[in-house]
C-alpha cells in the first residue's frame, strides 16, 4: 500500500495536496524517518519537493526542511529562496512558478555561496545486502544565463556508520554515475527565466540502476546531486520527482507475527503480568538468538520491573507450570530492550512467546499509566541466518487501587519539645497499608486526642490530586508529658478514613545548641583542582531537628550520605537523634573557579539553635601550563646576546641567564625577588648561584646586554600563568640553550706604512691599533673586503700570487 502511494506522488504531481500529505505520512511514521530513509524489505521512496517555500526566503536545515534531505555549500549563507528563475545572484532555490505550491529543489552556484551539493541519506536495515538501487529523476532548468551546456553530477558514498558531509564539488571520495548525470537542454542566446515544469526545459532520468553495488545491512548511503560554480553565469538547475526504488531479499524464510492478548488493566502489585506475546516460526538453519523489544505508553522503569520472556509452551496465552523463561536475564523497563535468548533451537513450528513483567507494589503515582510492547519497527528478532520479522503488541494499562484510609508515618522529632515546632507525615493507603495517590486535593486536619496540653500551631494541610502524602510542619504542643497522641481526619477531598496516631512523651525544651570544634589551616590549590580535605567535627544538643552544614563560595561540604560534593547555596544535614547530635566529623575543601585569595564561613544552622560559623580561607594559583618554551639565539656580539623563545603554553614566561647551567626554579604564587633587567650587570642574583632573571612578560625575545666578552652564558625559560600570589609556574624540563659571546671589539685601528719599495715586493708597517690581533688585505685596486665578526680567515700568505683571496681580488697577506 505504501509503495503503491509513493508511485502515485511522483507520477501524478497534479493530484491534489491531500494525496501528497498521504504520502508524507506512509513514508515518516517510523522513527527512522526522522534521521535517514531505512531500507526495511523491497520497496521505493520519493519526493517531490512541494513542502518547500512558495514566496519569501526561509532557513535551510538539514534533515528537517525536509526529512532525510541534505542541502550544503562552500561559500556563506543558510537559505533557500522561493524563485521562478528570473534571478541570477548565487543561491539555494524552491523553484517554482510565482507563488504555486508545486515546487523543485535547485541551485545557482556563484562566489558568494560557492559550489552546491544536495542528497538524500538511507540506511540498509532489511537484513541482507543490497546491490538494487534504482534512481528516477527529472533535472528541470529554471533559468537560462545564455551560457554554454552545464551538468548536475550524480555521486554517492557508502559507509558503515552515519555521516551528513556532502563535499560540495569535492568528490575525491565519492561514487559517480554518470548515467545519472544531467545537462541543461537550454544553452547560449539571451539570458532570463524558463518554466522548468515544462517539457522542454527538462531532462528525464527513470529507474538507473546504481552499477556495481554492495550495500550491506546496517550501512549508509548518501545519494548527492553536485551542481559546481561554473566559470562564467551559471544556469538555473534543479532536480524534482524523485522516487528511489530498491531490491531487498531476505536471507531467512521465518516470520513472525503478533499473538492476541488481552487488553485492558495490570493492577499495581503484579507479578508476572503479560504486557504482550508474539509467535516465532523459523527453519532449522535460523534458530532463534534474541529480540529486541521497544515499548510506548507513560509507563516509567519505577512502575514495571523485571522484564522477561516466557515460552508459552501450551499456547493458552498464560504462565503456568508449563512455562519457562527464556531469556537469559530480566531487564529493567526500557525504551528498547535486548533480550539474549537461550535454548530455543530448531524452530519449525509455531511457538508463542510472552513478554513478562512485574508490576510495581506501590508508587505508581498517576493510575491509567500504559504501556505497549512489540517486536518491530527496526527492532528484529535474531537468528544465526539474519534478522527479520515485526510484530505490534498490545497496549495494556497500570491501574493503582483507590486509597481508602489516612495513616501517620511519621513524627518529627519522635519526642517534641514543648512550644517548639514539629511536623507530622501524613499518607493515603489503601486497605493493605500501601501508599496510594489521591485523585482529588484532599484537605486534613489535626486535633489533639490523648493528652492535657494545647495543640497550636500549623494544624491542617492538602494531600494534593497525583500525590499521596504531606508533611505538615510548624505544630506546636505546651505541656511536657506522656502519652500524647493526635488524630488526622480528612475535610474534604476523596472519602478516607481517620487515623490517630501512637501515643509519644513530649519534653521540656532545653536551649538548643551546636558546638563546632576544629583547627582549619588555610587551604591551597590551582584553579581547576580541589585542594586536600580538612576535618572537624560538630555536634547538637537538645535539638528540634537536624543540623544543616552550608559552605561559602569557592568550598565544599562532603555529603555521606549522598556521597558527592556539595557547594554553595545547598546544604548537607546530620540528622538528629532524638534531638542529640553525636560528635560527627565533617570533610571541607577548596575548591574555587578563579585564582586569588577567598574566605567565607560554613554555616551551621538547626531549628531554634543559635547559627555557629566556621571561617575558612584559601588562596589558589591560575592553571599550571602544559608545554615549555624552546629556546633560539640570534644576533650575538661582544657584550650581547639575543634570545628568541617560543612554543609554550603559559601566558607569560620568565628567561634567566647565567654563567654556570641554571639551578634557579621559581616558585608558585610568588613574583620574582629584586631586580629584573635585559641588562645583566643590573638583574639581581636568585639564590645561591648568579642566575638572574632577564626577562619576565608575554613576549617571545630578549636581547641581553651588559655582558663579557668570549664567555659562554647559559639560559632557560620557564612558562606561567597568573601574575604575583596567583602565578603557577610550569617546572618541568625548562626550555634550554647556552651561547658565546664574541671578543671585545677594538676601538683605535693601526696606521699603515709603507718602505723599501721596491719592483716585485714593499714593506708594509702598521702601528696603532689596540685590538690584539690584525689582517692585512692587499689588492691592486681599492680594497673592498670587510671581514664578518664570529668568523675566522685563513690562507694568509706575504706572496700576493698564493695569497687567499678574499673576494675581487682581495688578498690575505697577514692575519
């Protein structure tokens, strides 16, 4: 049926919507639908793409302007624009003729959106591998831009898990068909608008079979149309009626098939309660492994337990003595539900199957609650062949009996304390104790029935419709003395018997008081890590009801009972003990979101007790780096050096120097003692060796003066965060390197001199110069020769002829 009405939406697009809104539906009612078409047995799917926009522009998204339809591009924006070809500018179209409803999905790719692509997305489900895919389109040209012929190319890619990437013209790992490419029919002339719904303005493509394909079950596939930006005016293309077809043969010859069950109510408080069964046929080949059960209806995993599978091995639809559970284990209720299966082999004839479950005793707050159990929609039984079959369960409803009597569960304190306030549980029942829900607000009231005092105070409260219980709080009783009791009557509300409670001994009331003993040190961390725990211990007397424990900002109070970690504004409790709270040791940790200093006071607070305070402080350091700057040397002269560091992590970065390998490690949380200066004559030493600190900031050089001549220095540099009380420096293997300085460079050159010249030689005096050595170039044209500092010259040869030549003819004649 489906198929036959996916045929008609793409063959007879004239039919009215209603046909259209059929179609939609047949295709989505599975949940499925919602992320990619699936592939379930033989069958097709189609579009034809009239739910988009007629006027306007709107937002494109994916998978959900149309379900399972992808639509991307290299270049920017997100719309698709409702358009009958009359526009040229670069964009995502609905064509269409003005404002009509029948519409086709298109493109005219340009600088600004760049390339497009847009597919559709489906999943092999069926239990077998598919190698039958057939596509049937009709490319439709929209506009013309008086260009020369232009292609929508048809790719697709297989994978084993989902994706949503469409590669707009990059195809490197795309499929193509060419068989399913499309040209535009109209070319050159002038440019405008064409009617791409009419014959002439189309190209059809029906039932192409994708060549050479393997699709195998539970595998994806994305059929994409490419529509590239085209050198020069692009045409108008779009795609319209699409109807994909596919072959799906399954591998096994079992069915499975729905068995009746009685509908109706599951009281609460049933065991082994049939929330539905189906009937399993299969060959010898194809014994039965698992199942997968999904469930509906408002049922929650508090109402049913206990999920299992029975064999229904007498067919009377019932659990009896025959009947063995088979499934290996029992589930909570779930959603889906995957069941392993055991001992059920060689399944040749019918045999039924019950799905099983326990019924809560009580807590099923709302009666009238469903649920639904079925083998399907995507969920299959498994063989050793494949998977295969569906089967739709029953809906069945949990129903709570009626209370029918009020009962008091509670008083606390057991043992009030006169004029001081105490509260009362009060609960409906039904006739075996069991709390149960009012279904209308029910009002209740109290009086006092055993006892010489006076009963004031809060004395009346509502068990409201869906619940089953109140606390009042806030009653108060005068008189110190045994044997009181109290008596709730309901007033309105649904019909429930009074109830009075035991009798219990109210006391004097002594001063309430909460003692604290502890010896906090300050706390210490880094932003993002808890500090070490501290104790202490606090303790009540006399109390009315249990001490809350409240941390400030930026700490935390361990919660026993919870077992987690509770911050600011909430609050651990002790509870009391007949108004005593035993000596009870408390953990507290810092624990802050920024760096820096902060302080504040646990509060302890309990009914009628005087608050008692614990102040507690800490400081905390930024993040730790994670990576160390690496050290490079550039420029280096005489009393110079230029250091260049970069790759770390830190906000912020210290470099020291030295004449000896580094020993200095900072320290976190505090900011470099005396002097730091490029200079390093001026820097102050750290610690016992000269190592000073040349620089401290966010850059990435430093050239470091004020040093010797020919003396090799050494440097590291470490990576920070934070600044002063708040630094956390990185200490782990520093970045590096160690350099020499060059000599010292002369300041008076020597005079030159000349004697006994004679035809072939001369003589050559030079006199002057402070620098402790010198070279003497010779050449017969001006000398043009100046030598590098760092760098040494050899070939130095008084004969002119075998000198070294220094460049142009430049001699070494003495060095």
């Amino acid at each position: 049926m489906i198929n036959a009405l996916l045929k008609h939406c793409t063959s007879i697009k004239s039919l009215q919507r209603t046909l259209a809104i059929v179609c939609l539906f047949a295709l989505f009612v599975t949940p499925s639908a919602f992320s990619q078409v699936t592939i379930a047995t033989t069958g097709s799917y189609s579009q034809n793409f009239d739910g988009l926009i007629s006027t306007g522009s709107a937002t494109w998204t994916d998978n959900t302007t149309i379900a399972n339809w992808y639509a991307q591009r290299t270049g920017a924006g997100t719309t698709v624009v409702a358009n009958d070809g009359a526009s040229n500018s670069g964009a995502l179209y609905s064509y269409g003729t003005t404002a009509a409803t029948e519409r086709a999905l298109g493109t005219v790719g340009s600088g600004t959106p760049g390339h497009f692509a847009y597919g559709i997305l489906l999943q092999n489900n069926s239990g077998a591998t598919i190698t039958d895919i057939k596509v049937t389109y009709t490319m439709e040209q929209w506009r013309n831009s008086a260009a020369a012929a232009q292609t929508v190319s048809f790719y697709y890619k297989t994978s084993a898990t989902t994706f949503t990437a469409l590669n707009p013209n990059s195809n490197g790992t795309w499929t193509s068909v060419a068989a399913l490419n499309a040209t535009t029919p109209i070319t050159g002339g002038t440019s405008g608008a064409l009617n791409g719904n009419l014959g002439t303005n189309q190209v059809s493509l029906s039932n192409i079979a994708i060549p050479s394909l393997s699709l195998a079950n539970g595998s994806f596939i994305m059929l994409k149309w490419d529509d590239p930006d085209n050198s020069g005016a692009d045409h108008g293309i779009s795609i319209d009626n699409v109807t994909i077809s596919w072959t799906a043969t399954p591998t096994s010859t079992a069915t499975l098939a729905n068995i009746t069950q009685p509908s109706g109510s599951i009281t609460q408080g049933t065991t082994d309660a049939i929330l539905s069964g189906f009937t399993l046929s299969a060959d010898v080949a194809s014994d039965f492994t698992s199942v997968t059960v999904s469930t509906t209806g408002t049922a929650t995993s508090t109402d049913i337990s206990n999920v299992r599978i029975f064999s229904d091995l007498d067919g009377n639809g019932a659990i009896n003595g025959a009947d063995a559970a088979v499934s290996a284990s029992a589930l909570a209720y779930a959603a889906s539900m995957n069941f392993s299966i055991t001992g059920e082999t060689g399944i040749t004839t019918a045999r039924n199957y019950l799905i099983v479950a326990d019924i809560a005793q009580s807590g099923i707050s709302t009666p009238g609650r469903t649920v639904t159990a079925s083998v399907g929609s995507g969920a299959f039984v498994t063989t050793a062949a494949a998977n295969f079959g569906s089967a739709t369960g029953n809906s069945r409803t949990l129903s709570a009996p009626n209370p029918t009597k009020l009962a008091i569960t509670n008083i606390n304190p057991a043992s009030p304390f006169t004029n001081t306030a105490f509260s009362i549980t009060v609960q409906a029942q039904d006739a075996n104790s069991i709390a149960q829900v009012v279904t209308a607000n029910t009002d209740v009231s109290f009086t006092l029935a055993s006892g010489t005092g006076n009963l004031t105070g809060t004395l009346s409260g509502t068990i409201l419709a869906g619940t089953n219980q109140i606390i009042i709080t806030g009653i108060l009783y005068d008189v110190a003395e045994a044997g009181v009791s109290i008596t709730a009557t309901r007033t309105a509300g649904d019909v429930l018997t009074a109830i009075t409670s035991s009798t219990f001994t109210v006391t004097v009331n002594a001063t309430a008081t909460i003692f604290v003993s502890a010896s906090l040190t300050p706390f210490a961390t880094a932003v993002g890590t808890p500090s070490a725990s501290q104790s202490y211990s606090v303790s009540g007397t006399n109390l009315s009801a249990g001490i809350a424990i409240a941390p400030p900002a930026d700490f935390e109070i361990w919660d026993n009972v919870g077992l987690t970690w509770v911050v600011f504004p909430n609050s651990v409790t002790i509870p009391d003990v007949s108004g005593v709270v035993s000596p009870t040791s408390v953990l507290v940790r810092y624990n802050p979101a920024t760096a820096g200093s902060h302080s504040g006071n646990v509060q302890h607070t309990s009914i009628g007790a005087t608050q008692v305070d614990l102040g507690v402080s800490g400081t905390s350091i930024e993040v730790e780096p994670g990576t160390q700057c690496a050290i490079t040397f550039g420029a280096i002269n005489g009393s110079s050096i230029e250091v260049n560091f970069s790759g770390g992590t830190g906000a912020n970065r210290i470099v020291v120097a030295s004449l000896s390998p580094i020993t200095f490690i900072p320290s976190d949380g505090a900011a470099i003692s005396g002097t730091v200066s490029s200079d390093f004559a001026l820097a102050t030493a750290q610690g016992i060796t000269p190592d000073k600190v040349v620089y401290d900031g966010s850059g990435n050089t430093v050239t470091v003066t004020g040093l010797a001549g020919t003396t090799l220095y050494y440097f590291a540099v470490y990576d920070y965060n934070g600044t002063g009380l708040t630094a956390n420096y990185y200490t782990v293997s520093p970045g590096t390197g160690s350099a020499s300085t060059i000599a010292t460079e002369p300041s008076t050159s020597s005079t030159v001199s000349f004697t006994r010249i004679k035809e072939t030689m001369l003589y050559i005096s030079f006199t002057g110069g402070n620098g402790s050595n010198r070279m003497v170039v010779v050449n017969s044209t001006p000398v043009t020769f100046v030598p590098a500092d760092g760098s040494t010259y050899s070939g130095a040869d008084t004969a002119f002829a075998t000198a070294a030549d220094l460049g142009g003819g430049d001699k070494l004649v003495y060095s």
